[in-house]
C-alpha cells in the first residue's frame, strides 16, 4: 500500500508526473492514489521530501516464516492424464525437500484419478492430497484456485510449485495473489540459499538476455512455475512408501461459477511437440511456407514431429503449439535438427537441453553452431533433400 505523509507533503505534484501508469492524481494539494496504482515505487524514488513509502507486509506472509514448512507440488491431471510436468516437478521438489529436511507434498486435484496418487509416491511424493471429486472433472479456474489456497492455508508449505502450462499459467497466480504471496513464473533453475533457507528462482529475464534470480525474503510460501522438460523426473521406485490424504472440500470451493459446455480438441494443435523424441526443427532459412515443406518431408522421413522458431510462427507457415524457445515450448528430444535457424538466445533457451543437436546453416557463424553437437555448413535446399534421399535408401523405402 502507497502511504502519503500528508504533514511532510510540500504538495510539488512531482509524484503526478512520474507515475507510469497515471495513478495519482493531485487534489486539494494532495497526492490522490488510483486503483491502477501497481506499487511500483517511481513516485516514491521521486519525492525528495520523502512523503511517500510502500508498506508491505500487512496481509500476512511477512509473519513468522518458521510456521511455513514444507515442499508442496500440484500435480495436473486432466481427461485421465497425469501431466508429465508434475513428475519433474516432483524431482526437484524431493531435492529441495531433502536439502530443507521436510516433507515433499503432491496435491491432486480431478475426477476419477484411479491409481494416480500411487504414482506420484512411487516418483517422490512423502504425501498425496487427493482432491478427487466429479465437479473437478473440467478444469476451472474459481474451483481450482479455492482448493488448492484452502489447502496451502492449512498445511502452510514453505515452497509450492507447478507446471508452467495453460493450466498453471491460468490459476497459479491467482493462488499466489489470495494468499499475498510472490510467483516468479518460468523458472529454469530452483535452488536453496544455505544461510536462510531462501528458493532461489532463476529464469531468463531482458529477452532472454540475463538470468535473474529472484528471492522471496519476507513471504511465504514462495511459489514458482517450471516449463515442462526443465528439470528431470526420478527414477520410479514402485517400493516408495508414502501417506495418501483424501480431501473433501466444502461445497462453496467445489461449486464453479464456470459451467464447461463442451469441450473440443483441435486436431491442428494436438500436436506435443514436448514428447517427441526427434524434432526437426525450420526457421526463416526455409524462406516460405512452400520451402518449410522441406521440413515436414524430412520429419517424415524419420517418423519425426516438426518444430519451427518464432519467425516462422510469426509467418503463418506452421501453428503456435509448434514454436520451440522462450515463448514457446521448451523442448528436450533425443535428436534436435534446426534447418535455417540462426540460434537466438529466445530460440536456444527452449531447445538447448536436447540430447544431440544438429544444425544446418549457411552461415558458419550463426550462433547455433555454439550450441550444435555436429554442424552441416551449406543451403538447407540442397542438404535436406539428400538427406531425406539417405535415410531413405537406408529404410529401404
Ligand atoms: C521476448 C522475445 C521472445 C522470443 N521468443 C522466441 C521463441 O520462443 N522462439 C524463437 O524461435 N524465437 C523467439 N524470439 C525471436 C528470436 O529473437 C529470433 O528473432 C528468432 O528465433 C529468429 O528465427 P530464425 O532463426 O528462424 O530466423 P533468423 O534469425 O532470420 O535466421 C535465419 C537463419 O537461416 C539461415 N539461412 C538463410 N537461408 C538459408 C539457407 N538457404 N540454407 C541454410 N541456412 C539459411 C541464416 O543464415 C540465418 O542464420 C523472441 C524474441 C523476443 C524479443
């Protein structure tokens, strides 16, 4: 909250005229704070009198910080599928968990998850919330954010973290903001801080320019969303034993104000370019959406799943769920060939954990190069088609 010193106030309405979003306004000599006002702390930088300060704090959080303990993971289940984003968040979760000396939670939330919560004991959990009720079958928004709050309330983990898909990105923040607690999204690195215990959230911020790690030293708990394939799941241990805690929420968390009509899955973007084991990969270099058909024959040539860079999203040659980097999918197959990419920090962000990378550039400095394990320097318009006439000739097609 932005508070004015209304006795050390001179009234110069230089605060007016440095907010970035227009938020104050001078009335009666006084600085008058809108609701647009993000506390962002420009007026205050700017008042030389010193009549302005941001409190903090004052909806909790700030607390006592030793009552929050713990590591919890909210684990997606949609339409009878575990997202496979939960059990790498399970991973990290039993690293930080163990390094913290506390317990790692995973909290299930849907309809009909039959041996699911089994599952995530088996790949790390001490402890599985099941929230396993019919008005959870759609995922929504309201309901969700209820339970999974309610649930963070009573137990009080230090740390909670999920999966940075369409479903985390949708309600997580909301959850962040019921309990007054920060959210750094997209992180790429989650460690701990050995002389307070602090997460320390690293993600690219600047374009993708700096890494930026982000702590959270007076709230709890502190949360963070993790891109599919950032982090590594463990290896499963069906021996693992672990307690199952059924959840029963009251009525007033369970009951939507969304009702889901229908549901429809588009066949064009059904495409989880995140799974696959090989992707070849297009960028501008293909020239056209006629060019880039070079990819989709090189792909099927290797019953492989195409990708492509921003640039060629942007151009309409392929849909948004094909996009690999910073704003698109981060992707970790066995085999990443990038035909006509120049390497952009935004483009390697998402592709560079992959197992072996080949890249086909004309250009023998393009900065994929840097990241490439075996290079092809040459025009992918001659390169592609004799490689799709070899592989070819090997399969005996
Ligand atoms: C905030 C932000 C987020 C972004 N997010 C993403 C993202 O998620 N994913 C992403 O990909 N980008 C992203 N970008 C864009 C990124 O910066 C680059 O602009 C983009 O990746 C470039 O795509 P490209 O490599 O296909 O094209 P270019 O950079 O134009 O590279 C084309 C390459 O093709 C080569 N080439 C040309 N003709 C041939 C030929 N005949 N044979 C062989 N090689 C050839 C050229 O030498 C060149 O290296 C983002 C940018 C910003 C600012």
């Amino acid at each position: 909250m932005l508070k004015i010193n209304e006795e050390v106030c001179i009234g110069c309405g230089i605060c007016e005229s440095s907010c970035p979003f227009g938020s104050i306004e001078m009335t009666d000599g006084l600085p008058l704070v809108g609701d647009s006002c993000t506390l962002c702390g420009a007026c205050v930088e700017s008042c030389d009198v010193e009549a302005l300060s941001i409190e903090t704090g004052e909806k909790g959080g700030k607390a006592d910080l030793n009552a929050w303990k713990g590591v919890f993971v909210y684990c997606e289940y949609r339409r009878g599928v575990l997202a496979p984003v939960s059990l790498e968040l399970l991973g990290i979760g039993r690293r930080l968990a163990e390094i913290r000396g506390v317990q790692l939670s995973a909290v299930l939330i849907g309809n009909e998850t039959g041996d699911t919560a089994t599952q995530l004991i088996g790949y790390g959990a001490d402890t599985v919330y099941r929230v396993d009720k019919p008005e959870l079958a759609s995922f929504s928004e309201d309901s969700y954010t209820a339970v999974l709050t309610s649930l963070i309330q009573e137990h009080k983990p230090e740390i909670v973290l999920a999966g940075a898909t369409a479903i985390g990105r949708s309600f997580i923040p909301a959850v962040a903001t019921t309990l007054n607690a920060g959210l750094t999204a997209d992180c790429t690195k989650l460690e701990i801080r050995e002389d307070d215990g602090a997460l320390l959230q690293t993600r690219p911020a600047f374009g993708g320019n700096i890494m930026a790690t982000i702590v959270c030293p007076d709230h709890r708990p502190q949360m963070s969303t993790v891109r599919p394939k950032v982090m590594k799941a463990m290896e499963f241990d069906g021996d693992r034993q672990g307690d199952i805690v059924e959840v029963s929420p009251p009525s007033s968390e369970l009951n939507s104000r969304i009702k889901v009509l229908e549901s429809v899955v588009s066949t064009e973007t059904n495409v989880n370019i995140q799974e696959s084991e090989i992707l070849v990969s297009g960028g501008r270099g293909l020239e056209s959406d006629k060019g880039f058909e070079l990819i989709k024959q090189l792909a099927d040539s290797m019953d492989a799943n195409v990708s492509a860079s921003r640039a060629v999203v942007d151009a309409g040659w392929i849909p948004y769920p094909h996009q690999v980097g910073q704003t698109g999918k981060t992707v970790a197959p066995k085999l990443y060939i990038a035909c006509g990419i120049s390497g952009a920090v935004q483009h390697v962000a998402g592709m560079q954990s992959s197992e072996t990378i080949v890249a086909i550039n004309r250009d023998e400095n393009a900065p994929i190069f840097d990241v490439a394990d075996f290079g092809l320097v040459g025009d992918v318009f001659e390169i592609i088609p004799k490689l799709i006439r070899k592989i070819e000739d090997k399969r005996g097609s």
